[in-house]
C-alpha cells in the first residue's frame, strides 16, 4: 500500500478549505417502474410490489406517474447538451470569527482537440453583496455541447476570500484562497450508422430538347443504410425523408 508523503518542516501540514466544491449533473427524470404481483388470491396484498400505491394509478402497468431521478451519472452521448450544478458551499462553523466573501466560480471544459470556457448562469449573483454566510451556498449552471467522441474533463477553480474578525466585527487579517478540482468523462455516440450505395438500372426518358424522339438515359442509385443503437437506453427517431432526395438524379 502506498503511504502518503511526509511534511517537510518548512512545508507544515495543508489547511482545510473553507469552501466546498460539489457537482451534480443535471438529468431528465424518468418514469418510475414497478413490478406487479399476479392478481391471484395470495396472502400478500398486490400493492406490496408497488412504486406509489394509489386508487388513481393501474397497478397492473409497468410504468408508474413516478418520477425519479438517474441514481448515478449515466453516459454522455455525442450530441447532447451537457449540463451541471456547480454548488460552491461555506462550510464554517456557526460559532467562528471567520467570514467569507468575494466567492467566484470558474469552469471550463477540455475536449480531445481544444479547451472551452464555459458561461456560468446566472452570471451575478445579488445575494452575495454580503458574502457566502455560513451554511449557505453559491450555485451556477454550465452547458456544453457535446460534438467529439472520447475524453472530457471539466475543470473547476474556486476563490474566495477569507477573513478574520475580531470581537468588535472589525476585519483583522484576510487572505485569498483557491483551489482547482478535475472531474473527467467519457463521451460516446449513442447511434451507430452504416451506409451502401448500389447502382439500379438505368432507364431512358424522354428527352424534347433532342428533338421529338430524343431520350435521355437516366442514372439511378439506392443508399442503404442501418442504424444501429450502441447506446445504454432505448432511442426514439424520428424519420423524416426529404422530396428533394428525389431530385438527385445523373442525366447523361
């Protein structure tokens, strides 16, 4: 087992930061499920299997008018818009002489091929004219659009100030402290698609341009294509098919 480095004497021992960092992905309930018990004289009553017993409800369908929240992060998939909490939090005890102020978030994200930074909403916050009281919380949404397949690290750096009060609420000393936190995902494509393209058999049209039994060979191909879900969940598509696929055609 690896054992942790020891503290030079000029180094001394790290404090605690006063602010915490915690960060929450923000996910689209879904519809509980339940599981029902035969309709069968048992002794066991058939809404013992149930989500959310109610008179209202059918006990006897799978999905419920639940609805829950993913219990773990889940998969990111290509396309979709990645979205985040970011909870700043002041972790001081009530009874210190410490105060905290000038609380500032900053994100961005580390794709494969670039870094971005990223706007957090909203972008002030009237609520801490008066600093971060104790217990209370700085909060900020991020957003990102998620366009490449493979690693993703969201990096988060907090500051704040930090400062001492004396027994008659006057400042006696302060510093600023910072502190950087990395929280790294995998984006992967949710669709996987195949395509073929084969050449039908031509066919002659008519052709008036070339005088009144002029023809026109017509070049025709199909495309193919499969789509399959590499995906965790069930996909919905829709499908929509252009007329102007029609139009795109090789005389000769």
């Amino acid at each position: 087992m690896a054992r942790p480095r020891a503290h030079s004497g000029a180094e001394g021992p790290k404090e605690p930061h006063s602010v915490s960092l915690k960060v929450l992905r923000l996910s689209r309930p879904s519809l509980a499920y339940q599981y029902p018990l035969p309709a069968a004289n048992t002794k066991i009553s058939s809404k013992a299997s149930l989500s959310l017993p109610s008179d209202n409800a059918d006990s006897q369908f799978i999905l419920t008018p639940q609805l829950v929240l993913p219990p773990t992060f889940g998969s990111a998939y290509v396309g979709e818009t990645f979205a985040c909490t970011l909870s700043a939090n002041n972790e001081l005890p009530e009874d210190t002489l410490r105060v905290i102020t000038s609380v500032r978030v900053v994100a961005e994200m580390q794709t494969p091929s670039q870094v971005s930074s990223l706007d957090l909403e909203p972008a002030t916050d009237a609520a801490l004219k008066d600093g971060l009281q104790k217990g209370g919380s700085l909060q900020k949404i991020v957003r990102f659009d998620l366009k490449e397949e493979g690693n993703h690290i969201l990096a988060v750096s907090v500051s704040y100030t930090e400062t001492l009060m004396d027994t008659d609420s006057q400042a006696a000393s302060g510093r600023v402290r910072t502190f950087r936190k990395l929280y790294q995902f995998v984006a992967q494509p949710c669709l996987s698609v195949r395509t073929k393209s084969t050449e039908l058999p031509s066919l002659e049209v008519d052709n008036k341009s070339l005088g009144p039994y002029g023809k026109t060979r017509l070049v025709r191909y199909s495309l193919e294509a499969q789509l399959e879900n590499v995906g965790d969940g069930a996909v919905v598509i829709q499908v929509r098919m252009p007329l102007i696929l029609a139009n795109y055609k090789l005389l000769i």
